[in-house]
C-alpha cells in the first residue's frame, strides 16, 4: 500500500471516529442525563460519581480511563491506544461541552427540538445512538475506553460477544442507580432498556459485519471464476471433484470462505463470467484461520516436559 491511500485511510478512520463519538456522547448527554437515567459502563458511572460527589462526568471519565489506557496499550497495542486516546479526548471534550446550559437546545427536555414526549422512547433512543456510535468506533480500531477497552482485551482471549460483556458490567452500573438520592426504581427499569437495546443492536451490528458464507460454485467456466476470486479477492478457492448424476460426467465445484460483505462482489463478477453458474450460499457464523478469526478458547495450555 502506498504513502498516499495509507494516510487517506487514517483520515477516513479519524472522521468515521469522530462520528462515532459524537453519537456515543449524544446518547448520554443529550437523552439519557437530562431524563434522570444512565447507561452502563465507566460512563453510567462516571454518572453516578458526578451526582454523588458534585465532580462533573468529564473528569470522572477522563480520569478513570487514563489509568485503562495504560493496560490498553500494553495490550490491544500501539495503533489502538492512538485512536482511544483521541476518542477519549474528543468524548471528555464533547461531555464537557453538551453538558454545558447553553448547549441545552440539544437536550431532550420539554421545549426542545429533540424532546420526546413518550418517555420509554428516550433509553431505546439513547441505547441506539450509543451502540452505532460504539460500532463505529470500535470497526475503525478505537474505543471509548472504560468497559470497551476491558471488553475488547476480554474478546482478544475468550470466544465472549462484545454485547454480553457489556451486559454484565452494565447490569452492576445502572442498579446503583438505584441508591442515589432523587432516584427511583423506574429510572433503574429504563437504564435496563438502554442496556438492552445497545447490546443488541452492538451484536447486530458487529457479528453482521464478522460473518462469513461458504459458496459452492456450479460453472462451465470454473477457471476464470476460480483465477478472479484467487487474484483479485485475494481469497482461498478450493476444487472439488463431483459427478453430475444426470449425465455421469466428471466436473469440479468451486468452493469459498467469504465475509458475507463481499459476497455481492463475487456474485456480481460469476454472473458477468458465467449467466448460467449455479451458486449456493450457506451462512457460517464462525470460521477461524487465516483471514478470519482467530481461535479463542480461553485457555492456555502448556506442553508437559517428559
């Protein structure tokens, strides 16, 4: 890859980041905060820090995090503690700057544009806006820090979805909610609602993007469409040896391990190739090796010297 498209890709990756974080940030301060609920995470307790000690979400935050990054960048590495830390100090920036009253015209309170008369609206809002943002963030190699740099160092190791960490670190926030003055069990419920429908849409959104379809390729012109997905997909392409029972003559059937964003890809080029390929498509959820993912069992097992 070339100087040019290399840096071109940094800039894209910061600009996606940075959209990222602005949701993220927007789901606490501009709908959760201001109707008396949180997230989960070292947000949701930044949170309850700022409201117990009178010390604003911000420092909370930036504070907690500085001390994770640490682990993160021994860890995840340098190109992601690079990223975090600009995501860290754009979100400590933002939570600053929409928590300040004149920014009040972004909060969703009665008599603002993004008010929500419905009030079981604001956490699915809120939890919406927070997994896109994290999606985000976390598809261009940065993180929030807090429980998403926990998470990701989880995930490096153990087969465990980025979604249900959160559930359990989320879970044990949002219930301390309950013991704040001015607090009740209702903002507990939609903290739980926030909670939920972020996991779900994180998972939606994450393992759409990591999984993977097996194809079997049906063609007269098997190696033209073979040399394409070899050369230009760059992928692995196996020929199997079949026997079509009808006219009992000797063919091979292609077949290939694809992330299922670059199946219309192939399927575009085999119909230019060949109108009358026949092709099947069968989802595979997990597919470890080379050029997928890596094999995580969580365990680390040490050949006994005999």
């Amino acid at each position: 890859m070339d100087k040019k498209k290399k840096i071109l890709i940094g800039i894209f990756d910061y600009i996606v980041i940075t959209i990222g974080v602005i949701l993220f940030v927007m789901a606490l301060q501009s709908f959760l905060l201001p109707n008396n609920m949180i997230d989960g995470g070292l947000t949701g307790a930044s949170a309850l820090l700022g409201m117990v000690t009178g010390i604003p979400v911000d420092i909370w935050y930036f504070g907690i995090n500085v001390l994770l990054l640490i682990l993160a960048w021994i860890i995840l590495g340098k190109s992601f503690g690079i990223r975090t830390i600009y995501a860290i100090v754009l979100s400590s920036a933002l939570f600053r700057l929409l928590g300040n009253e004149s920014m009040r015209w972004l909060w969703s309170v009665e008599g603002e544009a993004l008010y929500v008369g419905d009030g079981i609206l604001v956490p699915i809002i809120g939890g919406l806006l927070e997994a896109v943002g994290l999606a985000l963030i976390i598809m261009r190699g940065g993180s929030t820090g807090g429980t998403d740099i926990l998470a990701l160092i989880v995930n490096k190791f153990w087969p465990i979805s980025i979604g249900r960490f959160y559930v359990y670190a989320d879970f044990v926030v949002i219930t301390l909610l309950i013991f704040v003055p001015g607090h009740n069990f209702t903002n507990v419920v939609y903290g739980y609602i926030t909670m939920g429908v972020c996991a779900y849409v994180l998972d939606l959104i994450m393992l759409g993007r990591e999984s993977s379809v097996q194809i079997h390729i049906f063609s007269d012109k098997i190696n033209e469409i073979g040399d394409y997905i070899n050369k230009d997909m760059e992928r692995g392409v196996t020929a199997l040896k079949a026997i079509g029972w009808y006219t009992q003559a000797d063919r091979l059937v292609l077949m290939v391990m694809l992330r299922k964003n670059e199946l219309p890809q192939l399927v575009k080029v085999v119909k230019e190739i060949d109108p009358r390929a026949f092709v099947t498509v069968v989802p595979a959820n997990n597919v470890f090796g080379e050029g997928f993912d890596e094999m995580k069992t969580g365990l680390n097992k040490k050949k006994k010297k005999k």
